[in-house]
C-alpha cells in the first residue's frame, strides 16, 4: 500500500495475516510514524505501538473487511 492512502481508524491485514488497527499518524523525531494497536487472532487487543508510517504501509496488504 502507499502511505497516502492509510487512514486512521482503519483496521488492516498484514503480510504475516495479523489485524492492525491504526489510531495515530504524527511526526516523531523528524518522521511520519505510525502508532497502532495490535489485534491477535482471538480478537484480544494489546498496547499502542509505534513504528514508521512507510514500514507500515508496506507491510499492510489491505484494509481488513471484519
């Protein structure tokens, strides 16, 4: 995906089948990162981690249709 094209709020499938849900695009330290809360297979969300906004969209295959 390209980085233009993630919205907040959204939630998205990764390359290795994880759910995602994106809560916060910001500038960090002089970059576009990407604040997001994992979800599990069972459906159990976990704490808000960060990572580059790029790193992201690359590895977001799709928006998660569930």
């Amino acid at each position: 995906m390209n980085v233009e094209t993630i919205k907040v709020g959204k939630t998205y499938v990764l390359k290795n089948g994880l759910l995602r849900r994106l809560e916060k695009l910001e500038i960090r330290e002089g970059t576009l990162s990407a604040g997001y809360t994992p979800i599990d297979r069972k459906g159990n969300e976990g704490q808000l981690k960060w990572s580059k906004a790029i790193t992201f969209a690359i590895t977001a295959l799709g928006e998660a249709k569930a």
